[in-house]
C-alpha cells in the first residue's frame, strides 16, 4: 500500500482540524482552570479537621478518580432524559464535555494540590498566624502562592492529559480533532495518513501549551530571578529619616510614662504532650523595657514556652494576659474577642527565619501592616523601609530570603515583626541556625534594640549574650521556673543545678 503524502500535506491547512483545534484549546484550558480552582478548594477541605468538609471531599476524590472518564460522558450527556431540566446546558457536547471532565479532573488536581500545600513548610503557617493574619489571609497571601509554584509542573503535566482526554469527548459528538479525522478516513479509507494528521495536531496543542506553562513555571520560580539593586531615592530618605526621628521621641516619651500595668503577665500555664508535663505552673510577670533571657538545658521547656506565648502551642490550663487584658487561657470568650488585636502586640521571631520565600525582603516587612491596614501604601513602604534601615539592610531591600545570608534572613525577620510595633518581643533561638561568624551581626542588633528600651524575650544559649544584655535572666529545668533573677545573682547562685548548666555551656 503506497502512502498517500500529498493528502496528507493537505490536511495540514484543513480548516475542519483547524476549527476543531480550537475546540480542543477552549475545552482543555477551561477544564484545567476551572478543575485547578475547584480543585484547591477540594485539596484544603481534604486537609480540615472538620469533619463536614473533610469525609466529603474525601468521598468525592476516591469516587471520581475511580469512575472511567467514558463512563461519566455518557452518564452527563444523557442526564436530561432523566432530568430534562439540565437539557438547558447538557444539550450542548461542549459544555456537557466540559462538565465531565471538570468534575472527574478536580479530584485529581485535590490531590496535586494537596501534595503542593503538604510541601510548603509549617514555620509558614507560623509566621503567618503570629502576624495576626487569619486562615484564610495566610492561604491566600503565602500558602496558595508557594503551592502553586510547587505544584505547577505536574499540574502543567495534567494539561496534556486533558488534552489527550479530550478525544473521548468524540463519542457525545463533539466535533474535535479526532472526530473529524474519523469522518476523513470512513470516506477515504486513508487511515494510516489521516491519523498521521490528527496526531500532528494534537501534539501541535500540547507544545504551544507547554511552551506557555514553562514559561509560567519560570515566572513564578523567584530562585531564578536576579537580585534587583535598590536605590533610596531622596524623597524615600527624608521620610525615612522623619520617621525614625519620630519613632525616637515616642520612645523617649514612653519611657517617661512607664505605665504601672505589666505588658505581660503568665499565670499558672501548664502544657502536656500526651503524658510530658512540657510546662508546669509557669508564672510571669515582664514589665516595660525589661530584657529576659531564658536559658536552661534542652528539653527544659523554652521553646515551649516562649511559643505557647503567642498561641502557637495550646496551653492546657492557666492565662496569659498582654498589657493587662485577656490573651490566651481562661475566661475563654473574653479571650476569643481580644486575642485577634492582642497578637499584634506580641511580635515573634522564629529560630529559622520563616520569611516568605516569595516575597522580597521589602515585601516581607510590609505584608502584615498591608494585611492589616495600617496606613496608606505610602505609609507602610515608608515604615517598612525604615525598619530594613535600622537592622541594616535597606539596601538588600528588592532581594529575595535565598539570595540573603543566614543573618540578614534573620534581620528580616526582626524589621517584619517589628513593622507592627508590637509592645513586647519574642526570640525563639535567633542565633542557633546561624553559622557562628553571622551571630554578631544578629546579636548586634538586639543589643541595640535593648538599648532602645523594647521590651523582649529571648530564648538563647549565647550565656555571654544574656548576662551583658539581660535585666533578668530565667533559667529552666524540666519545665518549669527553676531560678528568675538578675544575671549578676545567677552568676554567683550557690544553685547546683545552675551551677552545672553554666559550667557546661561556659567551658
């Protein structure tokens, strides 16, 4: 049998396979997009811990990636002889395709998605939640966006597979590419070279796509991207320079009004992780301008605490209280009505940074005070600014966290939580992820701001850092307040148990 390439040739400028290339592009985009947003929504049900929306999204995956593609086409499409009513869109092939193939695609974009919102590491969620975001701010601003990105090569591999799938769509009589090459060869029984030029057009559609999505995927991908040097201009320097001019006066104003309310006060707090007794009846009390440094062996207890401060960890029983109203704790629903505006004056910096990796460092400052809405956007650049200012990075400002050293990530972070001008600190190790010639320059900086007069938290095991710094120094011991006294008095304690973790960490 001779092949026929003349015929063949032709059908490359055949206006029937155009049309129907068409079709197929609207009909896989639409599927993608739609089954992709769908399918989010299904993946975060699927992750709940809420029963009415985690055992139907559950149900709803395990049903339709089990049912054959074929067999829900045939079900759609001949749905109105049992509900003539769906006659009104299901008449149509198109969109009964469409709805087909959304509905059995989504279950397997969940599970994508799913895959890509398990990968986006816990500190994100973390970092988030103590900026005072709420769930659905820290989805849509830094869980979704990373998830996407992580997720899009294989949701970029679903596209072809929908596409390829779209040739089922034939048996409700769509007319698509493989359609009309059917009709081609039952006239001219040329079927080696008709099929030769339905194979051509659909993979002409999977690559323009693919060209397409890899660029996106390169987009979205910031490890790829240059840093961007970052020029303050003269405007952006004045106000700069106004606002720290102003923000030292409001300190000095403040610390002649040192108000006689606690800015934090621990009462009775316990915490157990199933039969640890992590925390045991922790009492605190941190006034204005105080600098606490917690030490202690590990497992004692720190991190436990300084995390259950901010609500980070539940805490079983006992209260937590910021500046003399209810945090966290007893008197549950006072709590619940305070506890949104509260965190915001509790600012938190986490042992390994947790800045949003697609975010630059300016971007990172102003996303809390963006999400709250504080002040113009003017405003908040400006505050932002002035804060990568004074932990000396402002000219890092367009640089995203992988193109920062492990120190300047950290001085990110301080400028992020301090952006919200909270009344009190939290340090959780801010030096034991870093390499030990980075550790001054991070130390450096919350000397300074001691010097300043914030009041702060710092779980630390650099002991010369905690005596030269610290008005009091905590030392714990399985859990609980073992010693809370002024670093002089620890020093000289007569405390064996002390005495040996000093003797330890000091030699």
């Amino acid at each position: 049998m001779d092949f026929d390439w003349t015929y063949t040739y032709s059908l490359l400028w055949d206006s029937d396979f155009w049309r129907a290339c068409w079709t197929v592009a609207q009909l896989s985009i639409s599927a993608w997009l739609i089954a992709g947003a769908v399918g989010f929504v299904l993946a975060l049900a699927k992750q709940s811990r809420i029963a009415p929306l985690n055992w139907p999204a559950r149900i709803y995956i395990w049903f339709f990636r089990s049912l054959p593609l074929l067999v829900l086409l045939v079900f759609v499409y001949n749905l109105p002889q049992v509900f003539p009513a769906s006659s009104i869109v299901l008449a149509s092939p198109f969109y009964a395709g469409l709805i087909a193939l959304v509905l059995s695609e989504t279950a397997y974009m969940a599970e994508i998605h799913r895959g890509g919102i398990l990968s986006v590491p816990k500190g994100q969620y973390e970092a988030g939640k103590a900026l005072g975001i709420r769930y659905s701010g820290i989805q849509r601003l830094i869980v979704i966006p990373q998830a996407i990105r992580i997720a899009l090569p294989t949701l970029s591999n679903e596209f072809v597979t929908i596409v390829k799938l779209t040739s089922l769509v034939s048996v409700i009589s769509l007319t698509e590419i493989l359609l009309v090459g059917q009709r081609l060869y039952t006239q001219n029984f040329l079927i080696f070279e008709t099929m030769l030029a339905v194979a051509f057009y659909y993979v002409l559609v999977v690559t323009l796509f693919d060209k397409a999505l890899i660029r996106l995927e390169s987009f979205l991908d910031v490890t790829q991207r240059k840093a961007r040097p970052f020029v303050l201009s003269d405007a952006d320097r004045k106000e700069v320079q106004a606002l720290r001019e102003s923000a030292i006066e409001a300190r000095e104003q403040r610390r002649q009004q040192v108000s006689d309310t606690p800015v934090l006060q621990v009462r009775g707090i316990n915490k157990h992780y199933a039969s640890h007794h992590a925390l045991q009846n922790i009492d605190l009390t941190v006034r204005q301008g105080d600098v606490i440094s917690i030490i202690g062996p590990s497992g004692s207890g720190k991190t436990s605490l300084i995390r259950a401060l901010n609500g980070l960890e539940t805490i079983d029983t006992g209260s937590v209280l910021v500046n003399g109203r209810h945090f966290l704790g007893e008197h549950s629903e006072e709590c619940e009505k305070s506890a949104a505006d509260q965190i915001l004056d509790i600012g938190m910096v986490f042992q390994s940074f947790n800045l949003f990796p697609h975010k630059t460092a300016l971007e990172n400052v102003m996303l809390a005070p963006t999400y709250h809405r504080r002040g113009s956007t003017r405003s908040r650049r400006i505050l932002a600014l002035s804060q990568l200012y004074k932990v000396g990075l402002i000219e890092h400002a367009n640089k995203y966290p992988h193109q920062l050293s492990g120190g300047q990530q950290q001085r990110v972070a301080i400028a992020r939580a301090l952006a919200m001008k909270p009344s009190i600190m939290l340090f959780d190790e801010p030096t034991s992820a870093l390499d030990p010639e980075l550790v001054s320059e991070v130390l450096k900086v919350l000397e300074q701001l001691a010097s300043e007069g914030m009041t702060m938290l710092i779980v630390t095991h650099e002991m010369q850092f905690a005596f030269s710094v610290s008005n009091r120094v905590i030392f714990m011991k399985d859990g609980a307040i073992a010693y809370d006294s002024t670093p002089e008095a620890l020093r000289n304690t007569e405390d064996p148990r002390v005495k040996d973790f000093l003797h330890q960490v000091m030699h």
